[in-house]
C-alpha cells in the first residue's frame, strides 16, 4: 500500500510546484529520519532524482517517491493537508504509530 496523498493535499504540492517553477520531472519525497521526543520525524520535500530503491505512486496526479527501507514505517499512511485558523500545513495520518508528541511531528512505530 504505501504512502497517498489526499486529493487536498496533492492539490497544495501541485500548487506549490507551479509557483516555484519547479521542473516537469518533480517528485515529492516522503520520508522518515531519525529524531524528534519521540524517536522518528517525517520528511517531505521536492526531489528530481529517483533511484530502483523508490517505490513510485502517482496519487491525484503527483508523483511521491518513497525509499522501501521506509515501508515498516510508512505502510498506509496518507499524507493530508490542513488548512486552519491555527495551524496550516501538511499532517501525516500514519495507522503505525504506536506513540507521537505534541507537536505532531515525531513519532514512535
């Protein structure tokens, strides 16, 4: 299964891509690195380079690249975007955390 998009948030990364000028061959990569209170933190960010140890996946016309080794981690989750009175951004709904922080941003599988 992988990573998704939600239609609202690949609607926010192709915007963003327009208005950055950013290549036709733009990927966002999705990730996990070490850190945070509890363990992991996400990592999202524009690549143009993908390798045979990404799992590509078109959702809603965006290409996401996701290394495997990430898989364990990552499996099922879906990436939204919020957009709110107070707080605007991308949140990641991920069905392996067994234990996140406050802030949203670290967590434990």
């Amino acid at each position: 299964m992988s990573v998704t998009l939600s239609e609202k948030a690949a609607t926010e990364v192709k915007k963003i891509i327009t208005e950055q000028n950013l290549p036709e061959s733009t990927v966002l990569r999705v990730g996990v690195q070490g850190g945070g209170c509890s363990g992991f933190s996400y990592s999202l960010n524009f690549d143009t380079t993908t390798s045979e140890r990404d799992r590509i996946i078109d959702t809603f016309g965006v290409k996401l690249a996701v290394d495997k080794k990430f898989d364990p981690y990552l499996d099922g989750t879906v990436v939204d975007f919020y957009d709110g009175l107070e707080k605007r951004g991308f949140v990641f709904n991920n069905p392996n955390v067994v234990k996140s922080c406050g802030c949203g941003s670290s967590f434990q599988v």
